[in-house]
C-alpha cells in the first residue's frame, strides 16, 4: 500500500495517482479515471478532480494508495 501524506487540505485524485506513480503523466491518470480504472472507498470514480483528504482510499490497477495526514 502506497501512502500519500496530504501538504494541504486534500489532493486531487489524478494529482494522487501520479504522485503514487502509478501514472506517468496528468493525462494518463485523466483517461484512466475517465475510462472508470479507478476506485475511491470501493466505488468507481470519474472526476479526476475529486477531492481526496485524509483517510481515503484510492484503488487502481490492483494498487491501493492511503491518503493521510
């Protein structure tokens, strides 16, 4: 399990997979999320702009990335 320690309130969910690299670019990460690859808390999302904050999981590709303070 990867985990992302937050500098700010929350990350942004194409912002946390590259920063997890599990993507290499901001564009991949936004195909990937758009194609629905990417689960937060157990449910599919969409929005790579949605807001992760402290205690959200994020699964993808069989990975799993803890977003904590």
């Amino acid at each position: 399990m990867e985990i992302i320690h937050l500098k700010e309130d929350y990350i942004k969910l194409g912002q946390a997979l590259k920063a997890a690299g599990m993507t290499d670019s901001g564009v991949e990460a936004k195909y990937e999320i758009q194609e629905g690859l990417v689960k937060v808390n157990g449910e599919t999302e969409t929005r790579r702009g949605k807001k992760l904050s402290a205690g959200d999981i994020v699964e993808y590709k069989g990975k799993t990335i803890k977003i904590e303070l």
